[in-house]
C-alpha cells in the first residue's frame, strides 16, 4: 500500500527552544534533560484524556503533544496538541484504526511515543498505523502498515517507540511473526529501505546513535543483541551480538557509547570489523523494566531493577556507588538531571530523587492517583505525565 499524501511541502519554520522533548526518554533517548526538576512538584494543570494511553508526551517549542486510543475496541486514534502553559487543546484530530488492536489489558493501543523533527509529529500506534502531521495539526500523510504486512502484530501489543535519525524516520516492528525495521521518508511516507528482524516479541525502543565520524546512526536492540544501522539504508555499522532484552532498552552516550541490557548491564563501543568492544559488564545492574537512565554531565548510569532498587553506577567502569529502595513498581523509565531523578510508579507515586555522591534520598513525592506507566516528558515549562486517563503538568 503506498502512502497517502495529502501536502508535499513543508513551509513551517523550525521553533528553537532550549528544552524541546521531540522523543521518547527526551533528547539523548536516555531520559537526561538539563532542565531544571522542582523538587517539590505541584500540579500545574491536569487535563482528561478520552481513552487509554502508555505513550509519552513530547514538547515542541510551547506545545505538548500527546497520543490516545478510545472505544470499546480502542481504534479511535487519537493526537491531540495543547498549550504547555495552561493546557488550554490547540486541536485534535482523530482516525479509525487499520490494523489489529488487540493488545494485553495493562497497554494500549497507543503505547509507541510520537516523534517530532521540530516540523512535524509523528504518531505510530500498536495497530501499525502511522500518521505524519504538520505542527497545526494538518494531515501531511499516512500508512496503515498493517495493509503491507498483515501478521505484524503479537497478542499483547506493540510498543516500540520510533526515533527520527538523519532525516528519516525508524520503525521498528519485531513481533512473532512478521518483524521488520524500516527507514521511512519523512516526506512522503515511502519507504526507503526495510529488513527483516528476529521473529520475536520485542518492546524496546531504537536509539540515535552518534558515530566517530559525527554521523547519525540508529541502535536496533532485540533478543539476539543490538545492530547499529545506517538510517539512510538499514545497512549494519556494528553488532553486538551476545543477546539483549526486550523490555527495557539501551541507553547511549554523547560518545556512542551503548550501555545495553544484557547479561546484567553490558557497556559497549564500536570495534573493529563490524563487531562491538566490550567496556564493562556488571550483573548486579540488571534493569527491570525501566530503561537504564545515562548522564554524560557526571558520569553516572542509572537503573531502576525489578525489585524497585535505584542503583548509581560510574558510567565509566559500572562500578554501583550507591543504592536505595524506592515504592514501586515500575513501568515507566525514569528522567533526570544533574542533581534531581524523578521516578513514578504505577500506582500514581511521582518520586523525586536527590542525586548525591554516595547516596540517593526521596526529597519530594506527589500523589496523582491513577496508575502510570508513562514515562514523563520535561521542558522549561515543567513536567508531563500523563496517565491512560490524565495528562499533568508538574512544576
């Protein structure tokens, strides 16, 4: 099925903002901003969303951009655009589903995050349709993907979030059945290049690499390990190989370094001959299903693990400096900047963390009273959480 194209030219000019959360875990992919945290937060504004949601917000210039999916059968489609300063809806726009919704009754529908250039959203849902915008809410274009390939789909949902590399835009759909990643034209929605991936379930998320020469390159991670792509072609960089989640996902430096799930927490750089070179590996780091969070600015690695343990470790050998028990559980991945994590469980509970040298200690907390497993989105306006019925603003 070809894309249908409704504006083939984009007219709109780039809004230049300092703390823009065009992606899922925000500008690194890794979940740091250096924005500032309040420590003390109090909600803003809340709003009410139509339907269910795991999807995380993003924020392009003075506008939050969230997804839902509605009905009995959750294939209404929904993109919504509001004000970051009070919230007040910008637009809507809505559309029926193409492919499959089933999904297990924790997720939803909309469960990828979108995905903006700073021109457009893009708005992927687990029923494989995807939907290109202009910033005013105009249909530039869509594919339901499911019409060029029926079977991929798994029984519980998809949930991979896609990323813009290098101008095109990264789909990466790894299921039981029919898995594939596709570099897709942000143009006209064709596309570009598509390959095969490991039939298995898969939920993490691709990553933005950045390459020794300064180029873009994208991070596909699934059960067999992770393969660092040329977005232009798909065509391989480098692999490691040694196996890898498929609930949390990697996370990367500002050298491309990756830090991956895999036999606990395996830090990683390219190597020679396609291959990857190990850095360090600690089994004591493994993350549950919160992505492990990286900070360049001080060195330090993150990790929330299955048992709601908050680890620090020193991004340069994964040596753990401190530890603490936080009230979990977690579904959603953790944001942080240099001296402030926040961390909310699944029973409502925002946790803000104090991020000191050898300890970590609980300084705030917020009770928003519904179950979130969105990780939260964060710009100079304040912090977005949202939940499957309530978006928030936090500051």
């Amino acid at each position: 099925m070809k894309p249908i194209i409704l504006l083939a030219l984009l007219t709109l000019p780039f809004n230049a903002h300092a703390n823009q959360w065009l992606q899922f875990r925000g500008p690194s992919g890794s979940g740091y901003t250096d924005a500032a945290l309040p420590t003390e937060p109090k909600v803003a504004w809340e709003l009410d969303l139509p339907g269910k949601g795991l999807s995380s917000p993003i924020v392009v210039g003075d506008k939050v951009f969230v997804t839902a999916s509605s009905g009995p059968n959750q294939d209404r489609l929904h993109v919504f655009c509001f004000q970051a300063a009070d919230g007040a809806n910008v637009w809507e726009r809505q559309f029926w589903s193409t492919g499959r919704t089933m999904c297990h009754d924790k997720t939803a529908v909309a469960a990828p995050s979108p995905v903006s250039d700073g021109k457009r959203i893009l708005a992927l849902f687990s029923s494989n349709d995807l939907f290109c915008l202009d910033l005013e809410g105009n249909l530039l274009w869509l594919r339901g993907l499911t019409s060029d390939y029926p079977n991929a789909s798994n029984s519980l949902g998809l949930a991979s979030s896609p990323v813009i590399a290098d101008g095109v835009f990264i789909a990466h759909v790894e299921n039981d059945s029919e898995s594939f990643a596709a570099g897709i034209s942000l143009e006209n929605g064709k596309n570009l290049w598509k390959k095969p991936r490991t039939k298995r379930a898969n939920w993490t998320s691709p990553l933005v690499v950045k390459a020794a020469d300064g180029k873009e390159l994208v991070a596909l991670q699934g059960s067999e390990g992770v393969d660092v792509v040329h977005p232009a072609t798909g065509e391989v960089a480098w692999r490691y190989g040694e196996g890898a989640s498929t609930i949390p996902s990697s996370a990367v430096d500002a050298e491309g370094n990756l830090y991956i799930p895999s036999n606990g927490l395996t830090a990683v750089k390219a190597g020679a001959d396609g291959g990857a070179e190990q850095l360090w590996r600690v089994g004591s780091m493994r993350p549950g299903t919160a992505s492990p969070l990286v900070n360049d600015a001080t060195d330090r690695i993150y990790v929330i693990t299955n048992a709601n343990v908050l680890s620090c470790g020193d991004l340069t050998d994964g040596k753990r400096l401190w530890r603490m028990r936080l009230e979990g559980p977690f579904g959603a991945c953790p944001v942080a900047n240099d001296t402030h994590l926040y961390a909310c469980n699944e029973k409502g509970l925002v946790q803000v963390i104090a991020l000191g040298e050898d300890k970590g200690e609980v300084v705030g907390t917020l009770e928003l009273g519904e179950m979130i497993q969105c990780t939260p989105a964060v710009s100079a306006d304040g912090v977005f959480v949202r939940s499957n019925g309530k978006l928030w603003k936090l500051q």
